[in-house]
C-alpha cells in the first residue's frame, strides 16, 4: 500500500484484508465467540478512523504487515484459535497505538491513552529540567551515531510535513511551530500559549471576536489536526493542558529550522537566536542573556528554576513584545523564584524582609503587550515601572504566592485585557484605577478585603462594558449585605467565580444576577440551602454550575424549577445529601456530572466506650459524561 495514502484510502484497504481474513477463518469463525467479537470490535474501530484527518504512516505500516493474508497463513492452516486469538490481539494493539498519536474529532481520550499518561506522571519534571527541545526518548547510543540527526532529514519527517503544509492558512502554520519549543511529552499548559500568540500578534482580535477567543479558535483547529492531543480532567470536555504528538513535534522542529522560526542545532537542541531568546538550563553555565539584542521580539523561561541576569539585561531590548518569565506548565512542581540581587532588591521594613523586582529597564519597553511572572515566589511587591508600559495587554501574576502589594493606581495601563492575580493569597486590596481600564475582559482574584480598606470598590467594576470573566476573593470579615447588590450591572460578564470566607452570609444572600452570565463557580460557600437567587428562573443562561466546598446541604429551590446547566461538578460538600437520579431530575439537560466527597459519613467503633472514629466514608463519587453514555448504550446494542 503507497504511503502517500490518505486515511480516507488506507481504511478501507485495511477493512477489506479484514473481511478476507475472517471470511478465511470459516467454521472457526462460529465455534469461538471470542473470536467473533474480536474482530467486531477492531471493525469498529477502523470505521472510526475513516473521518480522521492527517497521516499516520509509520504505525499504518505496522498495521498493515499485521493484517495480511500471507502473514496469517499459518494461523489459518492449523486453526488453533490461540494463535488467532494472539494475532488478533496484536492488531488491536497496533490499532490503539494508531489511535492514540492521531485522537478522533469527538476528542475522546482512550483508556490506552489515559494509561500512558499515568506511566509518564511524575518523571515529567525531571527529563524536562534534563535538557529542553531534545528527544528523551533517544538513547545517548543514537545522539553518538548521529541518529537524531538522520531522524530530522528523514522520509518519516517528510511525510509529516505534508500534514503541516496543508494547514488551511498561515496563522495556523505560524502557530503550530511554536508546539516544537516544549520537551518532549511535556504537558503544557494552554493559557500561557494562547497569551504568548496574542503578544506577538500572531493572533489579533477581529470585529467578531476578541483576540482569546481568536486563538482559542485556532487551538481548537490544531486539535482537530491532531497536532495537539488534549488532556481531559476526568472524562470532562474542559481542556486545560495538553501534549504533542513526538512525530508531529519533530516534523515541526524540521520546518521550524527550515524557516528559520526558531534555531535549532542539527540534533533538535534549541538554541537562541536574535529574534526569540529562551531560559533553559543548558550543560554548561551560560548567560542566558547574551543572544538577546535589540531585535528580539521575544524571552521565554522554559526551565529556569531560579532567575538569574545581568542588572543591564533588559537595556538591550527595545522591541520585545513577549517576557514570559514564569512557568507554562499547570504543575506546581514547577518552581521558580527570584534570588539573584541584581533582580531583587532587599529592605527591611517594619522589621520584616520584603523582595521586590527591580527589572531595571522595564518601564522602557514600551512594546511589551505580555509580561508574565506566573508562578514566580518571593515577590512581595510589584515594581511602580511597570504602569510605563503602555502597550501592556495582559499581565499574568497567578500563583505568585509571595505577592502582597500591587501599585496603588494602575489606571495608566490603558490597553490592559488580561489581568491575573488569583491565587495570590497574601494581596489584601486591590490598587485604585482598575475601573478606569476600559479594555479590561478578564479580571481573576479581585480581593474584597476588610471594609474601608479596598481603594477600588467592587461596585465600581461595573464602569467595565468588555469585562467577560470576574474571579473575587472575599477575605474573612471582608463584606457586609449589599455588595454584591450591583452585579445585574455587570452586562458582558458570562464567567463568574466567588471564593468565600468564613462570615459572607448576608453578602451572599444578595447577590444579583449579571444578565448574560453563562458559568457560575462558588468555592466555599457558608450557606446551608441554595439562596434564592440562585435558582434557575433567575439563571436562564447558565450552562455550567460548579460548587465546591462549604456547607451546602440541599440543591433544592422554592420553585422546584429544573435548570437548564449542562456541565454540574459538586465537589468537597461534605453535608450535601444527593443522589444521582435526584440530580437527573433537577438536571435534565446535563451533559457531564461530577461529584466528589459530599455527604460525610462517620463511622464508630459501637463496642468502644470511647465510640472511636473506624473510617470516614462519603456518597459514592459519581462521573458522568453524556455522550460516552450513549456511546455505551450504541456499543452494545
């Protein structure tokens, strides 16, 4: 069979060796259930394929030598039904292999696939942080005989590369090539991709869509291209994080050296250049920042744990668009901190050790449209240079655990979109000035401290008309009723999340609905029974509820309404008492269910005099997704 095949072609060639293997098998074929249902199910299987996109050629070819009518020979002249039995199971196996490189378009993830992903786990970090943009697959044998370099330049590649050339346009081929920057099966986050595509332009918004959406757009169509493989939490459709296939990456590699994107040496090492500089630990101590020029657009940290440069680093930078110096992966595992004293500068104050970034040189980046410290520890205050940069789009500080003190205005970063400090536990208030940024469309970790001490009130957010999603912590004795009366004002928001603290009774109890208002995530709510504006009459749009932790004991509504949410999680509610068709009932339209640890049971020793706990037991977790459901159903009917 040529290679040059499309799947469309390949499928049903595959399919017809099939029938004439089985047709073969004659009586055998009746005697053995087994057998039957084997090649049923790798029938099945195949029929999938046929509306897959891209090329699968290597593991086609193994495919193919296992579905051979010679290669079955003998299998068929002894008609031992074990033999059959191994051969089939040797198709199958390289049918998973096929599946899972090149995911279907429903994006369902094979338990082949959930398995592998498990065995890579925690041995992540580590071959990560051992060499970045190199194979760790490759043993140090073949990087001495030269083999990841014959890898590169291979046939393999080149039948690759037609997949990429025939990608529907160029923002999806500029796109694509930055995939081959991450290690090898490294599991990457999808946010700070997105963010890194809007900083440098290569995704711009239109007069339809933002320019998140836009690049959530095309990282949608790179799945359904199979280059990235999504990575779904617990049978959900949310995608969060994913990986790249090992082929497509050195495919991408190769066209990246070719175009002279990125440079690489010839064994896929990454290397600087004068347009794109990044911070990897290489075998030797290097400056990181020696290749940095006045022409690079961009510095990424791809693993560099402890940040370490030069006072003058960023002088030689006047056109950068991109400082991503915080992590990209989801893990916490991933550390990074300041130490160096050229980066930090140490004082005391009120007899406590502060660290504050001096980046010397960053207010003079008038360019820059993406600074990222995500994730970055040991940063107690943000440098005042940073509201020079006037051109700033999104500033993402998430996780920057040591974070306790923004500018006091921040009005000056007029074309600010993104603005992430969540999980930044320490921040007490937030900076006066946020509601005159009129660009602002996402706002995560809007800290409601105590009263009178919040310079920019949560009232005043509603001046914003383009914000979509709004993220709030409320402090412990932060609120009283009334604050969040204003939220019907709120007309674009679609994307709402409340982490509460101890005594927020009363301001819950009046919240207001913002009309448009799409998901709703409460974390730790205090009351016992649903509120009365959280029923469905009052949330028509709401097409995802997640609830997780606090004191909930019933879903229940006056009204007795059914919702109309199509992704329910309830997670953590150890008072909540609900069982599944209940949840059917008052859900009808849920598409995925979750629901972990709620209704905490305690179970005690009775023949103790003392009663001692024995165990602690919770309702069964339940996970539920529609349309693996159905599949089910059509599978064995």
């Amino acid at each position: 069979m040529p290679a040059q095949r499309k799947p469309e072609e390949i499928v049903p060639t595959l399919l017809d060796r099939l029938k004439k293997v089985r047709d073969a098998l004659g009586p055998i074929n009746e005697k053995y259930e087994k057998i039957v249902s084997g090649f049923e199910e790798i029938e099945t299987e195949l029929e999938k394929m046929k509306d897959w996109e891209g090329e699968l050629i290597k593991r086609f070819r193994t495919l193919v030598q296992y579905i051979d009518i010679d290669v079955w020979f003998d299998r068929l002249k002894h008609g031992n039904a074990d033999d059959i039995l191994n051969g089939l199971e040797l198709i199958r196996n390289s049918v998973a292999s096929v599946k899972q490189l090149f995911p279907a378009k429903e994006s369902q993830v094979t338990e082949i696939t959930r398995s592998e992903d498990q065995a890579v786990g925690k041995d992540q970090t580590t071959s990560e942080d051992q060499a970045v943009g190199k194979d760790q697959t490759m043993p140090k044998e073949w990087s001495r005989l030269g083999v990841e370099e014959k890898i590169y330049v291979s046939k393999v590649i080149s039948d690759f590369r037609k997949s990429f050339d025939c990608l529907k346009n160029n923002q999806l081929k500029v796109c694509s090539l930055c995939l081959s920057i991450f290690p090898e099966n490294s599991i990457i986050n999808k946010r700070p991709l997105i963010y890194w595509w809007i900083g440098e332009g290569m995704v711009t918004k239109t007069s339809e869509k933002t320019a998140e959406k836009v690049g959530e757009d095309v990282f949608g169509q790179l799945i359904n291209e199979s280059f990235i493989i999504p990575k779904f939490e617990n049978h959900s459709s949310s995608i969060n994080s994913f990986t790249v296939c090992p082929w497509i990456r050195r495919m991408l590699i190769s066209v990246a050296k070719g175009l002279h994107f990125f440079e690489f040496t010839p064994s896929g090492m990454l290397r600087n250049d004068h347009r794109r500089a990044f911070l990897f630990a290489g075998p030797d101590d290097h400056d990181p920042t020696s290749a940095m020029t006045d022409d690079t657009l961009t510095v990424f940290n791809l693993n560099y744990r402890y940040l370490q440069f030069k006072p003058d680093w960023l002088s030689r930078l006047n056109r950068v668009e991109v400082l991503q110096l915080g992590r990209w992966q989801n893990s916490v595992e991933h550390h990074i901190e300041v130490e160096s004293e050229d980066l930090i500068v140490e004082s005391k104050k009120k007899k406590k050790v502060q660290y504050e970034v001096s980046l010397n040189g960053l207010g003079s980046q008038t360019s820059l449209r993406y600074l990222s410290l995500r994730g970055v520890s040991r940063l107690t205050n943000l440098p005042r240079s940073v509201l020079k940069l006037i051109s700033l789009e999104i500033l993402d500080l998430h996780a920057c655990h040591s974070l306790e003190k923004l500018p006091s205005d921040i009005s000056a970063l007029r074309n600010l979109t993104h603005l992430d400090v969540s999980e930044c536990y320490l921040l007490e208030s937030m900076p006066d000035g946020i509601h005159k940024l009129s660009a602002l469309q996402v706002l995560k970790g809007f800290v409601i401290g105590r009263v009178g001490r919040n310079p920019c009130k949560l009232s005043q957010l509603a001046q914003l008309k383009n914000l979509r999603k709004l993220s709030i912590r409320i402090g412990n004795e932060a609120v009283g009723e009334g604050e969040f009366s204003n939220l019907k004002d709120f007309k674009a928001l679609e994307i709402l999340v409340i982490s509460c603290g101890a005594h927020t009774e009363a301001a819950l109890k009046t919240i207001s609905v913002p009309p448009k208002l799409k998901k709703l995530d409460l974390w730790c709510i205090p009351l016992q029974d649903m509120p009365d504006w959280q029923e469905p009459g009052a949330l028509q749009n709401l097409e995802k509820l997640y609830i997780r932790g606090g004191e909930l004991e019933s879903l229940k509504n006056q009204g007795q309404q059914t919702w109309k949410v199509k992704i329910l999680r309830l997670k953590y509610l150890k008072n909540l008492k609900i069982d599944k068709q209940e949840l059917q009932t008052m859900f009808p339209e849920v598409e995925y269910l979750e629901k972990v640890k709620c209704n905490k049971k305690i179970v005690r020793d009775e023949h103790d005099p003392d009663k001692k706990i024995v165990r602690v037991e919770y309702d069964p977790d339940i996970t539920w997704n529609k349309r693996q459901h159905e599949k089910a159903i059509v599978a064995t009917t």
